[in-house]
C-alpha cells in the first residue's frame, strides 16, 4: 500500500511540473511566425495591443487586442505602415489558441466574416 501512495504522489509531482503552457501565459511576449505567403513576422503583444513587423517586406500592423475567453481574442488593425496597405484598418481578425507545447503555439485565424481562416505555429521568442 506504501508503495501505491509513494508512486501516485511522485507521479502526481512529476505530471505538476511538466504541465503545458496556459493560454494567460502567452497574453504578453514576443513571437515568430511565417504568414501565407512565408514572410517571417515579428510579432509582440502586450494584454490590449499588438503589433506583427514584417521586416522582409517593410510591413508593420498595429492592432488592439480583446480578449473574448482564456484562448481566444480579436485583433482589430488601427494601423499600418505602408498607405497601399490601409485597406487593412479597422479589419478584424478571431484567434483561436489551440495548443502550446514548449515554445511552440498553434493557431486557428480567421476573419470575422469567417470566409478565411487558417492554422498557423508561432514560435515564443521571450
């Protein structure tokens, strides 16, 4: 019976600290992505604000961030860098967090009118 309760609580141990990523641990930091067309991005958010560089093609989006439930939030683009690329503004995109193992977080994109949505990795740079 010992031997039982020793082996459930170093389990139970073991399980606690190799527990994944929460989707509030990932509110703020700094990410990697590549989009559709396999542009690198450089994104960083903070709770309310995010902003993707795209320094391969001189692009940089900003966007407030909502928060809809612990794994999803919006992201609406208030601004951008290049003027050809304002019809941007005021677009809203739906995050969904699928899954975070180590540095590597899954994403399910789409926009709001839902006629596009795709999955994309990031990778947590910090």
């Amino acid at each position: 019976m010992k031997y039982i309760i020793s082996s459930i609580i170093i389990l139970s141990i073991f399980c606690l600290s190799n527990q994944e990523k929460r989707c509030s641990d990932i509110k703020n930091g700094k990410f990697r992505y590549f989009d559709s067309s396999s542009n690198e991005a450089i994104e960083i958010r903070t709770d309310s604000i995010q902003i993707d560089s795209f320094p391969n093609i001189g692009l940089t989006l900003y966007s407030k961030v909502k928060w809809t439930s612990e794994c999803n939030y919006e992201a609406t683009v208030y601004k951008v860098s290049d003027p050809e690329m304002e019809l941007l503004i005021g677009k809203t995109f739906e995050y969904e967090i699928l899954s975070i193992n180590n540095n590597e977080v899954k994403l399910k994109a789409k926009t709001v009118n839902k006629k596009r949505e795709t999955e994309r990795i990031m990778y947590i740079i910090n």
